[in-house]
C-alpha cells in the first residue's frame, strides 16, 4: 500500500510502468549529484520514479522548451555561415551624383488659394421713411439678374427701379432740386436712352421731369401721383392769372385815355375863342359902341390864350401809369405761382422708388423678404454677374504680378481655364498679404454652379522661357576661377567616383525656376540626357 502511494506521487492520474528508455531519459537530464550513488538502487528507482512523474505531467512544456533550443542553434548556424560572410565583405566605394540635363519649356510661377465667387455683393436697402412699406410683388428668385430698367421689387404698389449709378437715393428729386444726385439721374436715364435735357447740368428742370415721365412709362408703371390738391392749386394759379391780365388791360385803357390829346372840335373851339377875344380887343381900342373895355377885352383873349395852351399841353397820367404798373407786378406773380403750381404736378422720383447699382447687370444672390411682408432693413443681396476669383499673396510674390497678367486655374472635370488678374490691392503694412482679383474667361453655368463657393489653386506665370531650353538644378552650377558659370559633365561611369571621367562646360544662366535653371553651353558642349554631377 505504502509503494502504491510512492508510485502515485503529486499526479492526478495513474502512472504507466516505467520503461528502460524513461530511465535512460531521465538520468541524462538530471543525473544524480554525487554522494548520492550510496543509496542503493532503491534510491535510484524511487528518483527515477520521480522524474517520470515531471516528464509526463509537463509534456507540452518540455516540447515547447526543446523547440526553442532547436531554433537558436538554427539561428546561430545561419548567422554564422551566411550573414558574417555578407557583412565581412568590402563595402563599395563612393560614386559620384549625378542628374540628367533636361530640355523642355521652364517657367517660375507664383502658387496662391482663392475663393470663387461674384464679384461685389452687396445687400439691398430701400428708403421706408415715406411711412409703412409692403412687400406687393415683382419679388426676384435667387439666381435672377438685374439689368437696366429692371424692377427689383414691388413696394406698397409702386416699383423700385434699377439704374446705373453709385449714389444710393437718399430724397425725392423734383423740379427745382439740384446736386450730384441729379447728375447722377440724369446720366443714368441718358445711358438707357432717356433725354433729360442737359447731362451737364445738375439742376432738376422740366426736360428731366418729362424723362422721370418716360421712364416710368418704360417699366409699365404710372408716374408718382401728386400731393392731394395740387390740381386744384393749378387752376386757381391759372384764374389769378388771368384776371390779373384784364387788369392790366383795364390800366392800359386807362392810361392812354388820359394821356390822349385835344379832339380836332376841342382845338377849333379853342381857337374860336382866341380869334373872338382878339376882335374883341380890337373893336374896343377903335372905339365900337357898346363893345366892351379895352381893359375888359385885353382880359378875355388873355384867358383864351391860357385855355387854348392848357388844352393842348399833355396831361398828367401819373395815377393811370402807377395803376398799370400795379397790373403787371399781379400778372408776374400769378404767372410765377402758376409755374410753382404747375412743377408741383409734374413727374417726380421719390427715394423709395428708385434703386442705383453699379456694374449691372447684377446677380440676385438671396432675397430676405417675401410678398405681403414689411420692409425693415435689407431686402436682398446681390452681387456681379460675373464670376471673379479673390486670393491673396505675400507681399514678395505679389510684386511679381501686375493687372494684365494671365494665370491658371483647374475645373472640376481637371481641365485647366485661363484668367486674368484684374486687381491686385496693397496690404496695409509690409507683412500683411496682398488682395489679388482675378477675372476668369467665360464659364458656362454648369461650370459656374460646380465652382461657386469653392477654393481654388491658381498659378500664375511670372517668367517663361521662349520655348524649350536646357536645364540643369542649381546644384549643378559651380563657378569658374573668372567668375563664369559651369557644369561638371561625366563622361564615364559615375560609380567610379573620383576616378570617373568628366569635363567642365562653361555656361551662361537664364531663367531660374522651381530649383533648376535654364543654362546655354558657351565653352564646350551640353545635350540633352548628359549626368551633371550635383554632389560627391
């Protein structure tokens, strides 16, 4: 019972009888330390009986364990017999680098980001100070363009009228305003076919009254109706005058009544009694009975004489003439407060009614009100109808643009589209960037619905070469004992290194462009393909 237990040991499970190899096995694995061998076989049988319990207990171990022993003696036989022999070999010796020389077109050109978009948007107001206003139709969609004589909206009835100009309206213009608003009136109704009279002027005359006239008629709208009685004041302006023209015409009556003359019966009447009171005189000095005094005589022809004088002297027509002048004054007032009356019933442009852009047409880009709503602040946005490119550049590549300049940018589809620059603007100081506008050729609206709102690559040339030329890298480039420019060519193998043949060609340097540059063989020769050295 005793060996039994001794046989089972720490294992779980029953022990197979042991065998001569397991003997073997376990006795070259642990072999007995000395003074151990006195025991006896017994002893040795129960150690062996112990190493058997290890073995087969942890077989997957011991598997494991040989396993790795196996892979680092492969390993060591490999490194020894392959890589030593690899490394131990003399390394190469260090060759020459070299490029090829290149021939083609070289250009340096200026790189920069910009946004695409229409040019100038602005947000629309309109003058509501005339009292509440309501949206009542004529309401643009987004996308729809402005022209000249186009009705942006429908305000409270009445159109807002779309004209040239830079001024915003900012009063009614009638007759008798004037100042560079009306000038600016003036010219726009000019550049859409409109007289106003004289363009120079910058008074609001009748001429510019009958073209606010037409141009109404022109948008399908009436003109602004006139203040309430305004009618009425014209036609008591018009009475006034009139009957200020029968009293100068009664003055007038008046006046040549007085200053007229003696009749002829008057004169001849005068004249009887002159020849009378003479006879009279003269009977009395002979001495006619029963004929008067000579005195008595002498004083009726002398009364004659004064009745005859008076009557053919002129007349004082001093209160008639006063009388007519007092006419005319009331024919000139009436005639000028019929003109006041008659302007103020004229064609006129209220502030409200009109709207003035520049560079029309425009594009609508959003509109913020709808029919029926109130007008309270802006009541759309828009922008040229033109697709314009805005970047920016530092302030060292800027300064190799100028307006005029072409450039490129890519398509969605990848194909490359011309632009030109339009604009270049200064920053405000020396570190801040450049404002560069650029100006696409035409793009069709697919083109444009694809590009707007994106951010492009655009690449400017600022220097070409006239067609295809020679380059090397500037690295190439070396400089000879007077100055002058040159290039290593190799004639031989470059791994050859300092051994390799070579031969120096004097050059003379172009455009410089995107690390390499342009080089024309002056003292020797240089072709296409050929290693220039760039490093040893």
């Amino acid at each position: 019972m005793k060996d039994e237990q001794e046989t089972r040991g720490i294992g779980a499970s029953e022990t197979a009888p042991l065998t001569q190899d397991d003997t073997e096995l376990a006795t070259e694995l642990f072999p007995v330390p000395e003074g151990d061998e006195a025991d006896g076989p017994a002893a040795d049988t129960s150690r062996v009986a112990g190493w058997r319990r290890v073995l087969r207990g942890n077989k997957t171990l011991w598997i494991v364990a040989l396993c790795a022993v196996v892979s680092l003696v492969a390993g060591l036989l490999v490194g020894r017999f392959l890589i030593a022999p690899a490394a131990a070999a003399e390394a190469p010796k260090p060759g020459l680098v070299t490029v090829p020389v290149e021939f083609g077109p070289l250009s340096n050109d200026v790189t920069l980001r910009a946004d695409v978009g229409y040019a100038d948007a602005v947000d629309v107001k309109i003058d509501t100070s005339s009292g509440k206003s309501i949206v009542t139709g004529a309401v643009p969609e987004v996308g729809a363009t402005l022209n000249p004589l186009s009705v942006a909206l429908e305000v409270s009835g009445r159109p807002v009228i779309v004209l040239p100009g830079e001024l915003p309206a900012y009063r009614t213009l009638r007759v008798g305003v004037s100042g560079p608003d009306v000038l600016q009136l003036k010219q726009a109704l000019a550049a859409v076919g409109i007289s106003p009279g004289d363009t120079g002027s910058n008074i609001f005359d009748e001429a510019t009254a009958g073209a606010v006239g037409q141009l109404y008629a022109a948008v399908g709208y009436s003109a602004p109706a006139s203040e309430e009685g305004t009618a009425d004041g014209v036609r008591a302006a018009e009475e006034t005058l009139s009957n200020a023209h029968s009293s100068v015409a009664q003055a007038e009556s008046a006046l040549a009544q007085a200053g007229s003359g003696p009749t002829a019966l008057e004169r001849w009447q005068a004249d009887v009694r002159v020849a009378e009171a003479e006879k009279a005189l003269a009977d009395a000095k002979a001495g006619v009975p029963e004929g008067p005094s000579v005195q008595k005589a002498e004083w009726d022809l002398q009364t004659a004489y004064l009745e005859r004088d008076q009557l053919l002297a002129g007349k004082n027509t001093s209160a008639e003439q006063a009388a007519l002048d007092a006419a005319y004054s009331q024919v000139e007032s009436a005639r000028q407060a019929l003109a006041t009356a008659q302007q103020k019933a004229l064609p006129f442009l209220p502030a409200g009614e009109v709207l003035f852009l520049t560079e029309l047409p425009r594009r609508v880009d959003d509109v913020k009100v709808s029919r029926g709503t109130e007008v309270t602040g802006a009541v759309m946005t828009v922008s040229g109808a033109s697709v314009r490119l805005t970047g920016s550049a530092a302030e060292a590549d800027a300064r190799l643009l100028a307006v005029g300049s072409e450039a490129s940018f890519e398509l969605p589809d990848g194909t490359r589209h011309r632009a030109v620059i339009s604009e270049l603007t200064a920053g405000k100081d020396s570190k801040a960037r450049w404002t560069v506008l650029l100006e696409p050729d035409p793009l069709t609206p697919e083109q444009i619905s694809e590009l707007r709102g994106t951010n492009v690559r655009v690449s400017i040339a600022v220097g070409a070469t006239d067609g295809d030329v020679l380059s090397v890298p500037l690295a190439a480039l070396t400089a000879g004992p007077g100055g002058e420019s040159r290039v290593e060519v190799v004639e031989s193998d470059p791994r050859e290194g300092k051994d390799a043949k070579t031969r120096l060609v004097v050059v003379k340097t172009g455009l410089a462009a995107k690390g390499a540059v342009e080089v024309t063989p002056v003292e020797g020769a240089l072709e296409k393909g050929e290693q220039v050295v760039v490093g040893r």
